[in-house]
C-alpha cells in the first residue's frame, strides 16, 4: 500500500500476524516528494519489501531462531487446537532433546531441505539413547558409555550398560518422524507468520515408517497369563480378563470408576484414559484417544468377576479406615479408590509375568488378540471396531487386521460352493 503522508510518500507491506497477540504487522518505508518520481520509486520500495517479507528477511523476522520458532509453534499449537498431554511432552522432548542441540541456533530463514536431511540422517545414526539414559538425562546427568554399572528404577538391581548412549545409538523411524513432524507443522506456521516463503520440510525425507506387524498371543497363552495373574495377583488378572474382554487400551482400564459400570444392562461406559507423563502427576482425561465414547456390553460371568471385586475393594477400604467412593477407581492405588493407578505401572507388571512364563507378548497384545479372535470368528466388522474404539466404521480394523480373516475367506469359499452345487470330481478321468 502507498499513500501520501505530507510531503513524503509512504510505503506499507503487510508482514502476517504476531504469533502470541495476533495483531497484524506491517513494514514500512517513507520517501520523500509527492511528484511521478516519488511514486516510482515508492513502487520499487514497495517491490522490495515485499520480496524480502516473502524471504523472511523483514525487521520482524531478522534473527530469529529455529529454537524460537519451535517453542512459538508448539505454544501457538497448544492453544488452537486439542493436543493430548502424552503428544505436548512428546513434541517437547522432540524440541529439546533433538531439535534445539542441532538446529536451535540456526537462524530460520537459512534452514533448507538439504540440512533438513543430513538433520535425520544423524538422527537415523546416532540420533537416539536407551531408556535408562533418557531417565538421566531429565534429571540433568550424562548418559552411559558400554561398561558402565547401573541401578534398574524399578527393582534396583545392578545391571551393566550394553551401548554407547554418549555417541548415541539408532533413532527409529517412527521417532524421527516425530521430530519430522514439530519441524515441518513449525516452518509452515513460519510460511503463515511472514517468516519464509516456503516450507523446506515438505521437500524433505524422513526415513519411511514401516507398518508393525500385529502378533498378538495364542488363545492358550492369554489364557495362561490371565490365570496366572488371576491366582498370583487378582488385581491384575481382572485387569488382563477386562483387556481381552472390552478390547481397550491400557489407559482407558485404568481410568475405569465404579459409575461406568451399569449392572442391570451388563454394560461398560468408556469414555475417558489415563495418561502418564514423567516428571507429572496422573493425568485422567475426559476422553478417549479419538475423543469418543462407547459402551461395550459383557456378560454375566464378568459382572460377577466385577461385583467380587468391589466387594474386596470395600473391605480394604474399611480396614483402612475410609469409605470406598461410589466414583472409585476399579484399578485404585488408596484405598478409597480416589486415585487410579499408573498405566506404565500395570505394564511393567504384566511384562515380568509374561517373561517369566516364556510369552513374547506386551500388554496392548491383549487388544490386539481381542479384535483378531472376534474378526477370525465372524463377528460383524462394524461391531468390532465399535467395540475396540475405531471411529472410522472398520476401516483401520480392516486395515489393521485383515490378514487374520482366513477363517471367514474359507467359510465364504465352502458358501458359494454350496451355493453353485459344483459336481463333484470323478476319479480316473
């Protein structure tokens, strides 16, 4: 925009929007004289500003830093739309542990794809460090060198460290794709706010994701471990029967209360998870990982499970001295069920259960056996998914589990066969 101002011409080029106030920004130029000279020259600064507000190289833009850029993103990103707290600490843990030590300091306008690039090939290399490092590194220690004698967290048995975490070890694809992500919603939010022209990440290349393969347990190994930690340890054989029979993730178990059982229909209410993020306290959100909710019907044997179970509930809490609430937890670590218990807590116990019975199988098998066992016996795609929590009517189970439907391609064979009355072959001819 040019207009005259006194005896002066003056230039205006709009420069997108403060990313906290979101007030407009303008540069601005002043030439002097109001005469054809004036305004051709008002023309070429006009020109001029806009090419360098379409390289990011405006007043508002000069020096700023990929690390600012990225704590500006995820804060701008927190605000305008849903983020789920496991997601906001995984996308910071991506900014601080990743992308800051590599590329904080790199002014935003001169990052491009080919940095981008050797960026995940680093990453790819030696990009990452083992659990136990990762747990030293959030309380502000080195990690570990191969050698080096260490506590387990949990039991606190000695254990000696096997990689070189201080180089670094292999980053998988799927974590790279994280940084991948923060960085490229970040530079197009960059594009947004005036502060590039482009977006290098969409030329880049992080390292393809392959899809997991779902292994979920044999019949008789889930049968095993529920009976087993039914005998050993009842709180976690209810939770292993309830895995298998609602088919939920491990979060949504935890964040079960006593309310969202409905004993005259036989009905469970799911629509909330707990989620735990290190250094935080439990988190039960009112919602579900795809923000629905659903009631998953059971039968009598395991309302009579439940009923047993709240029944012993009850008893402890009086011994405690408290009362049990009727919005309990049904998984509680006090006694008056106020508090649920901890989702990677139920997982590391059920992991020392199934290695000890020699069964290759995490926790969230469990959901995985739940949905191939129903889609391998028949049962309507549609009901499945509704009862596993896929809300885009059965396409991901389908996806997902479509290589498990053997049993109904062979009865759907032996249907139109009998349908057609195919003579059968005669030997000898």
């Amino acid at each position: 925009m040019i207009y005259r101002r006194g005896q002066s011409m003056r230039v205006m080029v709009y420069a997108g929007r403060d990313p906290l106030t979101g007030k407009k920004k303008w540069v601005s130029r002043q030439v002097r004289g109001t005469g054809r000279a004036a305004l051709k020259e008002a023309k070429q600064v006009e020109a001029q500003l806009l090419a360098e507000v379409a390289a990011g190289r405006h007043k508002d833009a000069q020096g700023v830093k990929v690390a600012e850029l990225v704590d500006r993103w995820l804060e701008w990103r927190q605000a305008v739309k849903p983020m789920s707290p496991g997601t906001a600490a995984n996308y910071r843990r991506c900014i601080e542990l990743k992308i800051k030590p590599a590329l904080g300091s790199l002014a935003v306008s001169r990052l491009d794809t080919a940095t981008l690039d050797r960026f995940y090939a680093e990453l790819r290399q030696r990009g990452s460090r083992c659990q136990h490092c990762y747990r030293r590194m959030r309380k502000g220690e080195q990690p570990m060198r191969p050698g080096e004698v260490f506590r387990l967290a949990f039991t606190g048995k000695e254990r000696v460290h096997q990689t070189d975490c201080v180089q670094g070890i292999p980053m998988t694809a799927s974590a790279i794709r994280d940084v991948h992500a923060v960085l490229s919603g970040a530079l197009q939010q960059a594009v947004v706010w005036g502060w590039r022209s482009d977006n290098p990440a969409r030329s880049a290349t992080p390292p393809a994701q392959t899809k997991a393969e779902v292994a979920p347990p044999k019949a008789r190994q889930a049968v095993r471990l529920i009976e087993t930690a039914t005998t050993e340890d009842p709180e976690l054989g209810l939770f292993l029967m309830l895995a298998v029979m609602l088919g939920s993730r491990r979060g949504e178990l935890c964040s079960l209360r006593w309310t969202d059982v409905d004993f005259d229909h036989g009905e469970v209410l799911i629509d909330s998870g707990v989620i735990y993020v290190p250094g935080r306290p439990l988190i039960d959100q009112d919602r579900t990982k795809n923000y629905t909710k659903r009631r998953v019907a059971v039968g009598p044997a395991t309302l009579d499970l439940l009923r047993a179970h709240r029944v012993e509930q009850a008893k402890a809490a009086l011994a405690a001295g408290v009362s049990l609430a009727p919005d309990a937890y049904l998984f509680g670590h006090q006694p008056d069920g106020s508090k649920p218990i901890r989702p990677d807590g139920v997982s590391h116990r059920f992991a020392k259960l199934a290695q000890r019975l020699g069964v290759r199988c995490r926790l969230h098998d469990l959901r995985h056996f739940t949905v191939t066992q129903l889609v391998a016996a028949g049962v309507d795609v549609r009901t499945v998914a509704g009862r596993a929590g896929h809300v885009d009517g059965g396409r991901t189970t389908l996806g997902t589990y479509a290589h498990f439907q053997h049993a109904q391609d062979r009865h759907a064979a032996e249907l139109l066969e009998g349908l057609l009355h195919l003579p059968e072959a005669r030997a000898g001819r």
